[in-house]
C-alpha cells in the first residue's frame, strides 16, 4: 500500500508550499499580528486534525499547539502566546529530527511506505516545510517577545 494510492497525499504536496507561501505573506504583512496569527494557526489546526481524525494519522499531534497558539491569539494574550508559539517550535523540532535524521528515501518509506518518485518528491517536500515552519514561526515567537507585556497591538 504505497503513497500513490492516497490522492490525499497529493494534496498533501501541494498544500506545504501554497500554505507556507500564504503564511509568510501573511506573518510579512504590516497588520495585526494576533489576527495573522489566528488565521494561519488555524488552518494548520484544521489541516492537522483532519489528519488526524479522517486519514487516521495518530501520530500527528500538530492540532495541540496550533489549536492552543489558535485560542491564544484569537484572545490576545501575549504572555500565552509566547507559550504556545514555543510548544509549536519544540512540535516542529521533533519533526526536523525526523526529517533531517533520514534520508529522503527513508523519509519517504518510513512516513508513506512509498519510495518511488511522488514519495521521494514528498519527503524533500516535508523537508522544506519542515525549515520553512521553523523560519516563520521562529518569526513569530520574536514578533510576539517585541509586544508589549499587556499583549498591546499597535497596528491593531
């Protein structure tokens, strides 16, 4: 039962790129930073607990942080959301060891049981998202420390 059978796996591919590209655009933005990061905590919240709920993927754990960061944010709360945004760093930091502790064929086999192309395609994919997230909500965790303590907005 290889990666190709699931066309949900290609969506997969697509969706780490658009997304990521959505969320920097979005974090790059001069506007409120409790908004951006609301609206893009949230798709990842959804995205991860479809994962987890509909492909059955209990190894996903993503929806924990990005729903805390999600709630955090929506009710901004800096102090929280510093907290949050941390749980979300050290959740992709067990992701990068994964990633970047195998190659991308045993990426591929390891995660998709799929070594042929579209899996190998998938798993220099993950990585990269893996860096990319890691970039943006590394971002983010500064953007929130430069806050004040009362979670005061200015461009809100």
């Amino acid at each position: 039962m290889g990666f190709h059978l699931y066309p949900h796996s290609l969506v997969g591919i697509i969706l780490m790129p658009v997304s990521q590209i959505f969320a920097w655009h979005t974090v790059l933005k001069r506007s409120p930073l409790f908004t951006q990061v609301f609206y893009i905590s949230m798709f990842y919240f959804g995205w991860a607990l479809w994962k987890r709920i509909f492909l059955h993927d209990s190894g996903e754990i993503g929806f924990i942080p990005f729903g805390l960061l999600a709630l955090t944010s929506y009710l901004g709360k800096r102090n929280y959301s510093v907290i949050a945004t941390l749980l979300l760093l050290i959740n992709f930091g067990f992701a990068a060891k994964l990633a970047f502790g195998n190659n991308a064929n045993q990426l591929a086999k390891m995660i998709k049981d799929d070594t042929s192309a579209i899996g190998i395609v998938w798993a220099y994919m993950f990585k990269a998202y893996i860096i990319s997230s890691i970039c943006l909500w590394g971002k983010v965790f500064h953007d929130f420390l430069q806050l004040p303590a009362d979670g005061y907005d200015p461009l809100a």
